[in-house]
C-alpha cells in the first residue's frame, strides 16, 4: 500500500505543520465523511492499536 506523507494537521493530537498521513474517511454523527490525518508518532500509535487488535483474533470493533 503507498503511503504518502504530506505536510498538514494531525486529526488526532492537533500537531500542525507536521508531516501526516491519510489514513482512510472518518465518519461523523451530523457532518458527513472528513479525511483523517494523522502524524508520524500517532500512526505508530494506530499502527500498535490495530496489531493488537488483529492478534486478539476476533474481529470485534
Ligand atoms: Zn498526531
């Protein structure tokens, strides 16, 4: 999968001017889809969270 970094807003910590990543459409209650960005050490972060999610072996959300 490409992954591109572009300089912009981190979605998760507010860094900006930073280097971040698209990672896919976030979904809100009341606004409609929006691109989620996040920086280099919070996609570390997700990049954890979805390992351990996998390596639970169950595909709960
Ligand atoms: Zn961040």
């Amino acid at each position: 999968m490409k992954r591109t970094y572009v300089t912009g807003e981190c979605w998760r910590c507010d860094a900006v001017d930073v280097p971040v990543l698209w990672l896919g459409p976030v979904q809100s209650q009341d606004h409609g889809d929006g691109p989620f960005y996040c920086c280099e050490p919070c996609v570390q972060r997700l990049e954890a969270l979805v390992r351990a999610h996998h390596s639970r072996g169950v595909a709960s959300a």
